[in-house]
C-alpha cells in the first residue's frame, strides 16, 4: 500500500513479545462485563438501532446520522472510518451517551440510554465507559498523572497501579506524569487522554481519532495496548480513525458515509481498508461497483 512503511514490522495482530507484568491484572474481566445470555459470544457491548441525528432544521438542517444500525459485540475491537463529516464522531457521541439522537434507539449492555436520566447517564458514563475525544478534553489545571486518574477518583474507585504502570509505560508517559497539559507535547496529550480512557477498565472504550496527532510508534503504541484491552481483559473497543494502518489492529472496519453504514471489512488488512476507502466518496457510492459489500469482500480476499 503506497506509504504504509511506517508500522513496518507491525503486524496487524501485534502482541507484546513479553506478556505484560501486572500476571495478577490479566485474568481481571472488566468492570461491569454485560452478559447478555449465558454465551458471551452473543453479548453486545453496545447497539444502535435506527439512530438518526439532525442538527438545526428545515432548509439548513444536517442529517449527521440518517439510520445507522449496528451491535459492537463484547470483547471485540471495532474502527468506523469514512470521509470527513461522515458522522463518525456524531455516532460515537450518541453511543457514548454525550449526545442524543433525533431518532432511534442506543443501547450500553441491556441499558436504552433513550430517556436516561442525568444522574444515571453520567454514573453510567463514569462506571462503564471510557473516551477519548477528538480534542483530547483534559483538565488544565491538573497534571497527567491527575488526569489519568480522574475517573477512578471521580468515582472513589482505586487505581490498580499495576495496570497504571503497565498503560504509563506502555504508552511512554512515565517521565511526563508531573506535568500540565500545556507542558506536554500534541501526542503527549493524546496519550494521556488514551491512558485515562484504559485505566479505570471500563467495559468500553470510545476513541475519536486516538491516533490522530501521533508518530508511527506512538500510533502503533497507542493501537497495540488497545489490542490488548480486547484480548487480554475482554473490553470492547470502538475507534474512529483515518489511518488504514491503525484501522488494520481491529478485528472489523464499519465504513460510514453521509450518515449512513456503507461497507464493512472482517480481520482487515490496510491494504484492503485503504482500498475500501480509496472507492468511497462523500456519498456512500463505491465508486465502479454497485455492490460495496462484495467489492469490499473481493478485495479482502485478494489481499489475504
Ligand atoms: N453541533 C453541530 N451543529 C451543526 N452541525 C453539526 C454539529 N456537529 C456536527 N455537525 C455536522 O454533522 C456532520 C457530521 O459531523 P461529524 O463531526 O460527526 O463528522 P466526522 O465524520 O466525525 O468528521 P471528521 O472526520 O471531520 O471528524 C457534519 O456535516 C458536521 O458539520
Ligand atoms: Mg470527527
């Protein structure tokens, strides 16, 4: 693929060569699991039914979001990618419960956040979820390390030092935790909010754009501890990215366009995500090719 050189040596199932030393963390289920059945293959982590997002009205009104359906399974590892103003950050809003659909239904576990009540949305938010924003949203005034814990003290839980340390190292912050966000770098920043997002273990983790202000190793990093979280400690993780590389880590690739589901890739390869990408435009429509599912399945197949 033209200038994927930069996670060379990567592989898109990357593991950690040494298995990671908090031994005592890594048989820990995630807070909070949702089992829906006794199989956890059928758990769902979080859905969306029918969902739709207007922004304004009549002439001038939006439609961020126009039906998107889909279940994120638990433990799996999900990347949504799509042109710029797809509705990717729309949908991870509205999943995440920090904004509200126009229409249809979005469900963390078994619980239908439609009519959630703010105390319960934001004790929900805080026990069960994790988020990295587009913008990072750190605290100012706090340091790092501060910010990393937040949630945990937040909700008067402790932080299992283990895992901070592993996630601090992992993620190369353990010289920085004193300082401010204004004495960290852009990627810095961004680690720190994707430690923040991990260390609590929420059941799930949202990241917009998690790598977008990252080098190659820090991305691969970032992408690989995320990997982690899925296979090691069962969370699910859904990210919005841009980069083919970064979305090659998830176990599926959900393309949006114009607010709707378009295209979807099983244990994608960046090769074959770049591909899907290339062929979309703003409107959903692959180009040369009625059918985005099977193109998308051929070109899979073509790149195994
Ligand atoms: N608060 C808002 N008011 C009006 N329109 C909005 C608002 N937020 C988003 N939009 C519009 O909704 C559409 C989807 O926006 P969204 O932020 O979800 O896109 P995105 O896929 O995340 O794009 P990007 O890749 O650039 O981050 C865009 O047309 C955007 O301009
Ligand atoms: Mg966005």
């Amino acid at each position: 693929m033209p200038g994927s050189s930069t996670l060379v040596g990567v592989h898109p199932r990357y593991r950690w060569e040494q298995p990671p030393t908090c031994g005592t963390v890594e048989t820990m289920p995630p807070r909070d699991v949702v089992t829906q059945g006794s199989a956890p293959s059928t758990a769902i982590a979080a859905s969306a039914v029918e969902v739709a997002k207007e922004y304004g009205a009549g002439d001038t009104a939006v439609h961020a979001l126009r039906g998107v359906s889909i279940d994120f399974p638990a433990g799996e590892f999900t990347a949504i990618m799509g042109p710029s103003g797809s509705g990717k950050s729309t949908l991870m809003h509205c999943l995440a419960g920090l904004d509200t659909p126009s229409a249809g239904t979005v469900r963390i576990g078994d619980t239908d956040l439609t009519g959630l009540g703010d105390k319960a949305m934001t004790e929900l938010r805080r026990d069960r979820i994790g988020f990295v924003f587009q913008s990072f949203n750190l605290v100012p005034t706090l340091t790092a390390r501060e910010n990393i814990t937040l949630p945990c003290d937040i909700a008067g839980r402790d932080v299992d030092q283990q895992w901070m340390d592993t996630v601090v190292s992992r993620l190369g912050l353990a010289a920085r935790l004193e300082h401010r966000p204004s004495e960290l770098s852009g990627g810095q920043q961004q680690r720190v909010a994707c430690a923040r997002a991990l260390v609590g273990r929420p059941a799930i983790i949202f990241g917009d754009e998690p790598t977008g202000n990252l080098d190659s190793r820090s991305s691969a990093e970032v992408m690989s501890i995320l990997r982690a979280a899925t296979d090691e400690f069962g969370q699910t993780v859904v990210i919005v990215t841009h980069d083919p590389r970064a979305a090659s880590f998830a176990d599926r690739v959900v393309f949006l366009a114009d607010g709707q589901i378009v295209n979807e890739l099983r244990d994608p390869d960046a090769d074959g995500v770049f591909e899907v990408m290339r062929h979309l435009d703003d409107n959903g429509v692959v180009n040369g090719s009625a059918d985005g599912d099977s193109r998308s399945g051929a070109l899979a197949d073509e790149d195994q």
